[in-house]
C-alpha cells in the first residue's frame, strides 16, 4: 500500500495497523503530534469524507488498499477559522434578542414564535461550534474566564435562561419573556463575544 500525506509519500508510522480504521487512527495520530488535523481521505481514488465512514469501511484491510492519501490542515488555522465564522453571526445576537423583546410586549407577540424557536436552535448550533473548539484546544471552559464569569458558567447559565423562556413560552407569559429577553438573554448574547474572544486568545497561543 502507498499511503501520501499532504503529498509526502515518506512518512513512517509508529503502528502496523490491519484495517483502515487502524491506519486512519495512527495517521491522525502521527498529525496531531505536529499540531495537525485529518481533512481529506481519497481511498484508491475515490474522495471519502471522514464524517462519511461507517464501521463496515472502517474494517476494510490494509492490504487490499492500493494507495490512500490523506491531506490535513493547521489545528490552529482552523479553529480559528471557525471562531471567525461563529463570531459573524454572534455579533446579531443581542440586536434579534432586542427584537424578540420588543415583539413580545406588542400586540401580536404569539408572531415571534418561529424567530424564538430559530434562535434557540441557532444558539444551540454555536455553543456545538464552541464545544469543538474548546475540544480541539483542550482548554478547560471552567478555568477560561469570558468577562466576568468561567466560559462553563457562562454556558450553564445560558442553558439556564432559554429553559425558562421555553417555559415562559408555553404558558404564553409574553410580558415575562420580553423582560428575560431584556435583560437577562441580551446579557448573555452580549458575552458570547467575550467567549469567542477568550478562545481566540487560546487559539494563538
């Protein structure tokens, strides 16, 4: 088998492995030591996306591989690619939180339910984001301060406020939700900033 790492066909792995999961496992390995991740796998030809390989694959022998080449990036590159991406959308979070606001104290409040049920997936789609970065750097979210606070405070208490507003919105109290929206929420939009902030700094380092 020929295995090609970012077009170096001379690399030397410190395992023997049988199957492709044990090759993938020892490559990533051998990556992470130089502060790299996998992004690529083009398997005798054919491009596999990591996200796609199933267990069945994963058993597929290494000597019935021809040539396997794996291309990889900058650990560091891409979190912060990611921060940058997460921090563009951060940046509207307190000003739909406002909006929210201020459509729950008029007339027709029950008209924000969709934008209420959007947030929350989207602010649960970031803090995913958050977790693979705080994953990838390794750092600690309950010593890493975001403003005032730990980023694992700052999380607990955001899962904290959207399960009362959830509550808040089931029972249609509108006036209670605008004021958690108000203060409380913005607050916390407000220092996702300071969180994306705190891992870039990490980032960088």
């Amino acid at each position: 088998m020929q295995l090609i790492v970012d077009e170096q066909s001379d690399v030397v792995l410190d395992s023997n492995p049988g199957t492709l999961a044990e090759l993938l496992l020892a490559v990533t390995e051998f990556l992470q030591t130089r502060g790299r991740v996998l992004l690529g796998i083009v398997l005798d030809g054919e491009s596999i996306p990591p996200e796609s390989l199933t267990p069945g694959l994963g058993q597929y022998l290494v000597s019935n591989i021809e040539r396997l080449e794996i291309t990889s990036a900058s650990a560091q590159d891409l979190v912060l690619e990611t921060l940058d991406e997460v921090s563009e959308v951060i940046a509207e979070l307190p000003t739909v939180c406002h909006e929210i606001a201020q459509t729950l104290a008029s007339e027709s409040p029950e008209s924000c339910f969709g934008y209420f049920n959007q947030l929350l997936d989207l602010w649960e789609v970031l803090h995913d984001r958050q977790a693979q970065v705080i994953n990838q750097l390794g750092v600690d979210a309950g010593s890493l301060q975001a403003g005032e606070v730990s980023v694992a405070e700052h999380r607990g208490q955001v899962v904290a406020q959207w399960a009362a507003a959830r509550k808040m919105m089931e029972s249609s109290s509108f006036a209670q939700l605008s004021d958690l929206f108000s203060h409380e929420i913005v607050g916390l939009a407000a220092r996702e900033a300071d969180v994306i902030e705190a891992l870039r700094t990490v980032a960088k380092t």
